[in-house]
C-alpha cells in the first residue's frame, strides 16, 4: 500500500492520470436525530460512489488529489474514515484543506451573513507546501484556507515557496489549492475567492513552465485561461452551485461529478469531468 502522502509517482508510459475529487462535505452521521440526517448519508455515499465509478473506468489512475472541505463538521473520525477509504484503493493519494478544514458554520441552515464561524485547526494530515514529482512534472500544493473564514488567500510566504520550486525545476508545472484564483462571474462565490491573486498572479507570470491550476471550492466546472496558464474549477462530489448566478442557489439539475487530468510527457494536458451515473 503506497504510504502518504504521495511524494514521487512513476508510471509505465510516461503520461500521470490523476483524478481530482473535491468539496466532499462528509459530516458525522452518529446522531440518527440529527434533522440533516438525509443529506449527511446523501454525501457519504455519493463520495463513495465517485470513488467506486472513477476507479472502475477504462483508464488507469496514478494519484488521487482531493482538494478541500472533505468534512463539513471538523472532527478526526471523520477524517478516519476518508482516509480509510483512500488508503483502500491502494492508489498513491494527497489532501489539502479547504475553508470547512478550519472553520465549522453554526447554523448552517441561515444566510452566510447569519452564521456564525468558529475557526478550527487543521487535522495534520492535510498537506501545505507539498511537492510531488513525476518524471516530466511537478505537482505543488497549498493551502488557501483561513482558519475561521470562507474566504482563502495564497499568503505571500506561500508565493515565495511557490517561486522557490519554479525557480530550482523547470519541468511543467501544475499548482493545486481549494479556493479558486480567477472569478466565476458569480457575485457571490466570489466574494470567497481567494485573496491576494493579484500578487499571485503578477509572480507566476515570470514561470513559462507553470501550465495548469486546479481547484475545489466553488462546486462547478469551469475552465478559464490567463497569462497561458489553465485554470479548472471542478464539481463537488456531493451538491452543485448553480453556475453564473450573483445569490446564492443549488444546481439541482447537476450530478456530483470529478476531473481527471491526463499530464503527457510534452507537457500537454488533457482534462475532462465526468458526472455520477444515474
């Protein structure tokens, strides 16, 4: 079983499959009470079943990256158990926190501007300031969270790492963190975009080897591109945002869903989301 987190991955035929999965939102489901019950198993299983469905595909998986808001309460046990199914794939894997890592919502059910956010610490097995090789890549991970808050940031001590890396590898490069870095055109998920972008930005233009940015956070696909860099957001695999819209709303028509990404030995990168059967 590959030990974690994942630090080097070799494969037969010089291309890395990765499959991205994100914003699971698994909370404890001890509480049989609990009036959420429903949804609490709702998203236990539908990450279940993303694994399951992605795993079974016509396509072989080289590392599994889970970007963020793997829980939606903070606790260990919760933890455990995703871990445990990971770990159960036998498949090299990598977390980072998302913003519901360090911070739990009280009252959820209210308007974001109602609830009250208590800041948490990280469960340590969430990675900052990761690096993990492959033989033409470089994969290099962060963490945008801030504790007690929904919005991120990429820290300026995080950029100068980033720079760090860049400036020491020139092999393609591929960024991964949970909050987006370029705006959806969606008034209120961008206001928990990630800060201090500017800056992120203005850095990584000096890096003709960065290619791909990959995120969680906002619970849709999308695609964009910027100073030749490629920007993917990616569904959540429990509950989908509805794209373009300025308040808040469900997509209720949007099944969870995950990305795969293909990295070639050109630096060339394929990427495509599927959706959970129905």
């Amino acid at each position: 079983m590959p030990q974690y987190p994942a630090r080097t991955i070799l494969s037969p035929d010089e291309q890395v499959n990765v499959l991205q999965i994100t914003d699971m939102h698994l909370a404890s489901i001890d509480d049989i009470t609990d009036e959420n019950v429903a949804s609490k198993h709702h998203c236990r299983q539908s990450f279940e079943a993303v694994i399951e469905q992605a795993l079974s595909e016509d396509i072989r998986c080289d590392l599994i990256l889970v970007t963020g808001d793997l829980v939606n309460e903070v606790k260990t046990s919760i933890y455990d158990y995703i871990f445990e199914v990971l770990s159960a794939t036998n498949i090299p894997f990598a977390c980072i926190a998302g913003n519901h890592d360090v911070t739990d919502e009280i009252d959820s059910h209210l308007p974001f501007s109602q609830r009250k956010l208590v800041a948490k610490t990280a469960d340590k097995r969430l990675l900052s300031q990761h690096v993990i090789d492959t033989e033409y890549w470089q994969l290099l991970l962060i963490n945008s969270a801030v504790a007690g808050k929904i919005a991120g940031e990429i820290t300026d001590l995080d950029i100068d790492w980033l720079c760090t890396q860049l400036n020491t590898c020139d092999k393609p490069a591929l960024i991964v963190l949970h909050h987006h870095v370029l705006p959806m055109q969606s008034e209120w998920i961008d206001a928990h975009i990630a800060e201090n972008t500017a800056e992120f930005w203005r850095r990584m233009s000096a890096f003709k080897q960065l290619k791909v940015i990959v995120s969680g956070h906002t619970h849709q696909e999308q695609t964009r591109d910027h100073n030749g860099v490629t920007a993917y957001t990616t569904p959540s695999t429990c509950y989908q945002f509805q794209p373009y819209e300025d308040d808040f709303a469900y997509d209720k028509d949007a099944q969870p869903g995950y990305r795969w990404l293909q990295l070639a030995n050109t630096g060339r990168v394929a990427s495509w989301i599927k959706r959970l059967d129905t």
